[in-house]
C-alpha cells in the first residue's frame, strides 16, 4: 500500500507506485526547488518498506557547500520520522533557464535521461538504504535508467553495526 507524506494531494491506495508514478512524484515536488544559483530543479521520492513516500527537493545555499540535494532532504524527512527500511528512490532533474522555463536547446527540451545522485547523497543512501533500487526518471515522466544502489556505488563504505 503506498501513502504519500503530508503536502500531497493525492495517494495511490492498496498498491505499490509505479516507476513512472515515482518519478512523476518526484516531478511534482522539483517545481518546490529552490535553486537560484544553478536553476537546476531536482526532486527526489523515496519509498519506504511500508509503502510511504517521502518527498524531497534541492535547496540551494549562497555559500554553495551548504547546499542540499533532493535526495538528502527526502531522506532526512523519512529518517526524522521514523522511517528505517526502504525499497526505492526515483530522482529526476530539470534546468530552468533565466525566465523561469525549461531550458531549450536547438532540438527542444534539455533531457538528462535519468540522473543517478551525487557521491555524497550515494553514501547517504547507502548507509541508511542500504542496496536500494534507484530510478533516474526524465523530465519528461519516463523512466530514464534504474540502477542497484551498489553498482553505482561499488565497494560502498560502511561500518558493520
């Protein structure tokens, strides 16, 4: 049964998500991005073994380093509520151009067909996910690529607990 956390309108009852409704989750929350710095809009949803889905977009810091990215956010929410076991997360990612619009280049819409996370947010992902499923969904909707954490993440650090 997947159930969204507060702030969605809506949930998907008695079944599980999609990969395509993940990543339109993920679509939905990038439009809260706050990026003024990059205009490159990222929303994460992470799935959690009880079928909730935590949300989560990038938010932008003028000094850069502070910066967090979807995938942080959407897993802090889970983890500052309770959350502990996990399925999935889907990513997507979308630049904006100085007016506010998806940038365009001369063939249309820029397409980054499935972004993976970043190093700091896969060793993130790992020491609280562990091997979890990973969907680069487009910005479009589709699924772009999906992945094991563990292939991108190969010989992941951790410490035995």
């Amino acid at each position: 049964m997947a159930r969204l956390t507060r702030g969605h309108v809506s949930a998907v009852a008695n079944e599980q998500l999609s990969g395509k409704q993940l990543v339109a989750l993920a679509i939905e929350v990038s439009d809260y991005a706050v990026a003024p710095h990059s205009r490159f809009h990222v929303g994460a949803a992470l799935e959690s073994e009880d079928g909730i889905i935590y949300t989560g977009c990038n938010v932008e810091s003028d000094s850069y380093g502070l910066t967090i990215c979807a995938e942080r956010v959407a897993l802090t929410k889970a983890l500052s509520e309770g959350a502990r076991s996990f399925n999935r997360i889907a990513i997507i990612g979308i630049q904006y151009d100085e007016n506010g619009v998806p940038a365009k280049q001369e063939h249309g819409i820029t397409e980054i067909d499935g972004l993976g996370p970043c190093g700091a947010c896969r060793q993130l992902l790992w020491d609280h996910c562990r091997d979890i499923e990973v969907i680069g969904g487009t910005s479009n909707g589709e699924v772009g690529r999906v992945w094991r954490l563990a292939n991108l993440l190969p010989d992941a650090f951790h410490i035995d607990r």
